[in-house]
C-alpha cells in the first residue's frame, strides 16, 4: 500500500498521515486518530481502514520488540 493512498476519502486524508498518528503520537483507538488527523469524522466509512492500519501498526511494533 502506498503512503498517499487515501484513506478518509471524505477529507482526502492520506495513509501517511494516519500512520504519523499512530506511530508517532501513539494514538491506539479510531478516536485517537480522528482527534489527531480528523479522518473518520466525515462519513465514518473509512473507520474499518482506520482500525485494521491501527492493529497492523500495533503487529509491526509488536514485532519488532520480540526480536
């Protein structure tokens, strides 16, 4: 996936951007993210991206912290 693939289409916020909130401001819920980046705040349909990029992120750190 390509960080300026879109994920709140409503605002035209970018993957970038979402992953920058949660990596760096260690945002962990989809409210988190919405405060920071306001994605998912316009339509919502864009919150089950928000969630599964949430756990990846998550997944990744977690990854990196076992080895």
């Amino acid at each position: 996936m390509s960080d300026q693939q879109i994920i709140c289409r409503c605002l035209g916020i970018p993957r970038k951007t979402v992953e920058q909130a949660i990596d760096v401001f260690s945002a962990e819920t989809i409210e988190e993210v919405a405060r920071l980046t306001e994605a998912g705040t316009g339509c919502m349909c864009c919150r089950c991206k928000i969630k599964d990029l949430i756990q990846e992120r998550k997944a990744m750190v977690k990854q990196f912290e076992v080895a």
